[in-house]
DNA sequence: TTTCGGATTCACT
DNA sequence: GTGAATCCGAAAT
C-alpha cells in the first residue's frame, strides 16, 4: 500500500483533479462473519479500480460548486482539510464520491473533486453483485455507479483518506500527458462561466469513461 | 412548513 | 431520445 501523501490534496482543485487520473482508488470491506474469522487479522475484502474520469469544483466564484453559497452541513468537508472525502446524496437514490482538494490555509478557496469513473480491477465479482450483476462494462464508468460497486455512501463523508482503514487512494501509475483530455463538466447548466469551464478531465479512449465528448 | 430542483441512472420507445 | 424514480438540502414562504 503507497497512499497518496496530505500535500498531494494541497493544491488547487483543477491540479489535484488532472493528477488524480490514473491512480488506484481502494475500499475496504468487512469480511463476512465466517467460522474462526475473529482468529485472524481483519484484512476484509479489497475493492479497486484506477480512475479515468474526474471533475473540479472549487471556488467562490464557481456557480456549479456546492461551495459557492458559503458553509453549510452538508458541504463542510470542502471546507475541511485536504485529502478528506465529501460524500453526497442526490436525486433521491444516488451517492456521489467527491475528494477534498484546495489549497491549505485560512483564506484558500474551498473545493472537491468528483471521481465519475473508473476501470475496475480489484474484486470484481463482488462490485457485479453490489450493482445487481448488470454487465462489466457498466460497473464503474459513472459517479453513481462507482459509488454503488464500491460500497460507498453517506458513512464514508469527512473521512481521512490518508489515515482511514477502508478507503484510500494509491499512487498508482498516471498517464502521460498526452493521453489526458479536457473538457466541460457534465450536467453543469445555468452560469455561463461554470458551463464552459474545462473542469472534466478523463484518459483518452478509455472505455470506463462515463461519456464521450 | 412548503417548495424546488439536482455534479444520475435505468427502462423503454 | 424521453420520462420516471425518489430523497434531501437549501431557499422561500
């Protein structure tokens, strides 16, 4: 296990974002309560997947951030520290997987990076079992999806990705430059400025990730 | 206390 | 391509 150190997180979101790309998201389930199982170290079942499609929200003046209306329950881990994780429910059924990313200091802007895919890797069979065995080739390339093969939701908001037993991401191998595209956040409407932000970041070709264009 | 709409996904046409 | 599902946070009443 090589976790990506706190300074990583601890620089502006778009940065944090496009190096986020690549590395190994893992999570950490509790093994089942087998026969005998208390006789050994609680090592539990180990999910992963690199990610390969991210975007940046960040910023006072950025109208698509949670952030942008100021501190609110909801919302405080983009206030907190970086490399804590911001766990969000939406649309009545989801749960969306955010990383704490911004400069530190008192007077830094706050801001979150989305994970809006990933390539699987680690424990497979378990994330088809956890997003209703539909097929592998829509297991994780989505923020939703992810989070639900993944096993994560509510529970997993403000934690410490540098010190939590259960989720954290590895350094990983990021891609070269020039497989690294750009673009607008999806699902982003209304402030023109927001819109047309080139925010999204994603590894060209990817099959995992959520969407072309 | 009520209303509104959302960083989405799925089933269906 | 379209509409439904379904809850909660935040703003308005």
């Amino acid at each position: 296990m090589n976790r990506l150190p706190r300074s990583f997180y601890a620089r502006p979101t778009p940065v944090v974002a496009r190096a986020l790309l690549g590395r190994r998201l893992v999570r950490i389930l509790k093994h089942s309560a087998a026969p005998g199982a208390h006789l050994h170290p609680p090592l539990g079942q180990r999910l992963s997947g690199r990610i390969v499609e991210v975007e940046a929200y960040a910023g006072a003046d950025d109208a698509a951030s949670h952030a942008c209306r100021g501190r609110t329950p909801r919302n405080a881990p983009m206030f907190g520290p970086p490399g804590h994780t911001y766990v969000y429910f939406i649309y009545g059924m989801h749960w969306m997987f955010n990383i704490v990313a911004h400069q530190d200091g008192p007077d830094t802007p706050p801001g979150a990076v989305l994970v809006r895919a990933l390539a699987p890797d680690e424990g497979r069979p378990i994330m088809r079992e956890h997003r209703g065995d539909r097929p592998d080739n829509i297991l994780t390339n989505g923020p939703a999806r992810l989070a639900q093969a993944l096993a994560i939701d509510g529970s997993l908001t403000a934690v410490d990705l540098c010190t939590h037993p259960r989720i954290f991401v590895e350094a990983g191998a990021p891609p070269p430059d020039g497989a690294i595209a750009c673009g607008p956040r999806v699902g982003v409407v209304g402030d023109q400025r927001a819109r047309v932000r080139p925010w999204r970041f994603w590894i060209r070709d990817n099959s995992y990730v959520s969407r072309k264009t």
